[in-house]
C-alpha cells in the first residue's frame, strides 16, 4: 500500500493544495514575505490552472489514504488476538467507541472544511475563484465519492455499527452497493453530506451570482418606461443564459435542480414584465379596424413569450440525464408562460366570438318564410348574414391573427370560437319562425356555408368533433317529416332533444308558441338563457311548460284537436325525460 497517510499529512496536502503564496508564484521556491497575496493579470489564468492541479491531487491522496484505512480495517477484522481470541476490530470499537472507518472518514470531512474555510478567508480571490468555478469543485468532489464508491460496503457496515444501523437484516455486499443503503437510509451520519459539508458557502455563493446572471439581461431589456418586448437578439441572449446556467449545473443532479429553480424564478421574471407590457384597455379588443398600437405590442408580447417556451421545452429534452424534479420545475413555470399567453389574448378573442354571435342572431332578421322559387329562377347561395359571417372571420384571421408566430396556440384557441359558432348558428336555425319550403332551401345552403365559413378558424373543419357532426347530422333534418326528425337516430346523441323540440315548433301552428314567444322574450335573451342553464332538464322543463300552455289555449277556445305536430312533440318529450 506503499507509505501510511496519517491525518496530519493528508492536512499538510490540504494546506498545500490551496496555498495562496505555492499558487501565486509557482516559480518562487523561497517565498518572500511580504508578497503579494493575489495573482497578477496576466497570471491569473496560471493560478487557476495550478489550483486545479492541485485540488486533483488531493483527490487522489484522499482515495489512496480511503484505500489504506479500508486495508488496515480489513485486517483488524479478520485478525485475533492469540491469547484472547478476540477478534481486533471488537476491541476497537468495544465499550462505545468509534471504529476505524468511522473516525478516519470523520476527522478528513473535517479537515476539509477547516482547511478551505482557512484558505479562502486568507484570499479573497481564492474564495471568488472557488464560488465562481464551483460547479468544476463539485465535480471533483463527485468523482472521488464514484472512486470511494467501491469502499462503500465496508464503510457502511463499519458506520452503521457505530451509528446504530440494524444489520440483523443480511444483505450482500453488492445489494448494499447497488442500493446504495447508507445514503438512503434515515441516518443521523451520511458520510457523502459530510463529505460536502466543506462546500456549503460556495454553492450558496454561486446559486446567487447565478440567479444575477440569469436576472441582469431580463432587467436589462425591459427598463423602467418600457414598452416593447425584448427583439429577437435580446430573446436570444436570455435562452443562452438559461442553457448555460443549466449546462454547467449537469455535473450535479443536486446542483442542477438548484439552478433550474433558478432559471424558473427567471422564466417568472420575465413574465411579470411581459406582464406589465400587455395592453388591457378597449383598443386591445377592437375588431372594427386595423390593428391599433396596443394590440400590436400585445402580439409583440405573445411572439416573445411563445420563442421562450419554446427555445426552455427545446432545452430541457436536449440536456441528458435532466433529473426529472428539475424539469417538473421548469415545465411549471413554462405553465404560466402559457397561461400569460392565453390572458393576453382573451380580450381579442371574446371580443371576436361575441361579434360572430351577433352576426349569427341577424339570421332572424331575414325572410325565411317563402316558398319554392320558380322554375329557372336562380337560387341565392347563401343568406346575407352567412356572407358578412364569412367575410367578418376572414378579416379578423388577416387582420389580426395572422401576427401571431404561435400558430397551434392560436388554432387552439380560434377552433373553441369555430365550435361556438357551429352551436350557435344550429340553435338559432332551429328557431327559425316561420320556416317555407323556400326558406329550408336557403337553410340548408347555410348550412353548407357555414363549413366555409369557420374554416379559417381551425386546422380542418372535421376536427371540430362533436360541432362538426351536429352541423352534418342537422342538415338533413330541415327536409324529413316531423314523424323521421324525431324518430332520428342523432337525436339525443348528436343532437339534444331541446334542440329538436325548438325546430318542430317552427313546424306548429302561431298558437303553439315556443317557449321565448311564451315568455315573450326576444331570441338575444332566449339564446342568453339557453347560455346560462346548459342543462337540458332546466330546457326540457320550459318547453314542457310551452306545450302545456298549447293545450290550456285549446281547451279554452274549446278546439276539437291539437296541431298534427303536437303529438309527435309530446312523445319526444317524453322520450327526453325518461333518460334526463
């Protein structure tokens, strides 16, 4: 095993090792006194090299001296004295004490921590270069304990039989390796903590320069008064600040999550200014005219947000090994970057999907009560208020939402108003009074149109789900007899019973009023209702109460018999709130 390494020699090739004056001037044997205690500028990179030599030296003086004491306790355990018979290693550790192991790995964590704190408040610049370069420490810390790791086993079952682990468990030496049991378990001594106990101050000192060098570029370009987001080089700057704050923390999956916290208090940052850019006012809503200077910075705002969550998600699959609470703590605050993304644009999309229902409800202003056209007289395409709907959500992806870089965020977003609209404009349809052969011929080219006229909002039409097939299944209904619409096999399923309900009573006589005509209500406050209770128990229940007060009026005028409609509603009926 070559020479012993007592304590005090393994503390004389820590001194060594971070010696101020060896370091400074590696030239000068003899040391002066007096000199000076920091590394000229142009020696400076000179120091540093020779620190790490150094510090990689004593590394493997610490694992040859580990490797020493492992031999020496192997022996004292196998060995017994002549007389007694009893085994060395129990004599050691009788009546309480320490054994070898335990009191060697003690006394060298000690040692370190001792020495480097000595060290560093002798030398402030040794102190900036072990805080500043602290990753490169940590890992040389990390490989000694991968090369002690073979050790591992002996020095376990030595402390745990003075730290008072229960061994009546038998493992074997490389189950209690491969799990690495003394790290794990709940000891009042972990030997690997002891180890980097002396490193406390300096990854306390980096994670904080860290977070100022992930903080100074957002502070810098959002400056108080600001109204713009960062351009495209200052994005840029910031993302590289972030991967290299990361990168150089993968040495250490303890180190990275401390960074990655880091860099998700920055990804916050940066929000809480974007933030304070957006515009909330009413021209951040309008969707009369072109885009106004608010809403130019507000998708200014969304771009920038969308490049950083994009450029952080494209970081954390490329760093390997990414432990995965590090990377649950940037996708959290990548959330918010999406929530802020959503929040910004809210005001601009309500303000569209409130406008496509306006135009929507218009349909009642149109005639749709005439008949057939005559033979060789064309046919209108579609009704008035389909092409100014058509024109309208054009305009608005032109105009406002073709600005955005994050085309499947506003996709997601503009599929939710085309699945609306498909609803509303089949509610309104179906409330359509008085409805003539005529004007079921222009419906159903609506209904065509209206395919058209949502396309732009969405990737492709049919993926609007449950919309797309209520529009499709519709259609056909507009020319079936009341007996086949209400014996239809999309009702209930695509089509909600009070849906169909509402267009039979287009087919009633004016007496069979439905359930707005009742409470005379206009269609705007019946659609709000029909918004506010989705339930169809509450919708069934109004109707009901419309056909009940059809045939109160019967009854009182003395009629002899209902609308040939009314039967065929009263089964539906029925049938709906069997299975509500």
């Amino acid at each position: 095993m070559g020479t012993y390494m007592s304590l005090s020699s393994i503390q004389e090739c820590v001194a060594s090792a971070l010696d101020i004056k060896v370091l400074t001037q590696p030239g000068n044997t003899r040391g002066g006194p007096g000199r000076a205690m920091m590394p000229t500028p142009g020696n400076a990179a000179a120091f540093r090299a020779a620190l790490w030599t150094n510090l990689e030296k004593l590394m493997d003086q610490i694992c040859a001296a580990c490797g020493q004491v492992q031999h020496l306790q192997k022996v004292l355990t196998k060995k017994r004295d002549p007389v007694t018979h009893v085994c060395f290693i129990d004599e050691i550790v009788k009546d309480g004490q320490m054994d070898i192991m335990y009191t060697f790995w003690n006394s060298l964590t000690r040692i370190l921590s001792v020495e480097f704190q000595r060290a560093t408040s002798a030398s402030s610049f040794l102190k900036q270069t072990l805080e500043g370069e602290y990753p490169k420490l940590l890992r040389l810390y990390n490989e000694l304990w991968k090369r002690l790791q073979q050790y591992s086993v002996s020095i376990q079952g030595s402390l745990a039989s003075s730290g008072g682990l229960d061994l009546s468990v038998e493992l074997s030496a490389s189950d209690l390796e491969a799990q690495n049991l003394f790290m794990h378990a709940k000891q009042d001594y972990d030997p690997e903590k002891a180890l980097k106990d002396s490193l406390q101050p300096y990854e306390a000192a980096y994670l904080s320069k860290s977070l100022s060098r992930l903080f100074d570029p957002i502070n810098l370009v959002f400056p108080q008064g600001g109204r713009n987001p960062p351009s495209t080089d200052e994005l840029e700057s910031i993302i590289k600040t972030i991967a290299s704050e990361l990168n150089v923390a993968a040495v250490d999956p303890i180190l990275t999550l401390a960074v990655a916290k880091n860099a998700a208090k920055t990804i916050q940052l940066f929000c809480v200014k974007s933030e304070q850019l957006l515009c909330t006012q009413g021209d951040a809503s309008q969707v009369i005219g072109p885009l106004t200077e608010g809403q130019r910075r507000n998708v200014a705002v969304v771009n920038s947000l969308y490049k950083l969550q994009q450029a952080v998600g494209k970081m954390i699959s490329g760093i390997t090994s990414f432990p995965s609470v590090a990377e649950q703590s940037l996708t959290s605050a990548l959330e918010s970057v999406q929530a802020l993304m959503g929040a910004a644009v809210q005001p601009l999309l309500l303000s569209v999907s409130d406008s496509v229902e306006a135009i929507i409800i218009t349909m009642h202003q149109e005639d749709f009560s005439g008949p057939l056209s005559a033979p060789g007289k064309p046919e209108v395409p579609c009704s008035l208020y389909m092409k100014e709907l058509q024109g309208f959500i054009v305009r608005v992806m032109s105009d406002y939402f073709r600005h955005f870089q994050c085309l499947d965020f506003i996709y997601d977003n503009t599929e939710a108003i085309a699945q609306r609209a498909i609803e509303l404009f089949v509610r309104n349809a179906s409330l359509l009074r008085p409805l003539g052969e005529g004007g079921k011929m222009r419906l159903a080219a609506d209904f065509a149109q209206m395919e058209l006229a949502v396309a732009p909002l969405c990737r492709r039409v049919s993926d609007l789900g449950k919309a797309y097939r209520l529009l499709r299944s519709f259609r056909p209904l507009l020319f079936q007899t009341s007996e086949h619409v209400a014996s239809s096999q999309a009702v209930g399923d695509l089509i909600p019973y009070s849906t169909i309900l509402h267009f039979l009573f287009t087919r009633a006589p004016p007496e069979l009023r439905s359930p707005h005509q009742r409470a005379e209500w206009s269609i705007a406050r019946y659609s709000q209702w029909l918004d506010d209770h989705p339930s169809e128990k509450d919708r069934l229940t109004l109707i009901r109460g419309a056909l009940e007060a059809y045939v109160q009026s019967v009854r009182v005028r003395q009629g002899k018999e209902f609308a040939p409609v009314y039967p065929i509603m009263l089964q539906l009926l029925q049938k709906s709130t069997s299975g509500v």
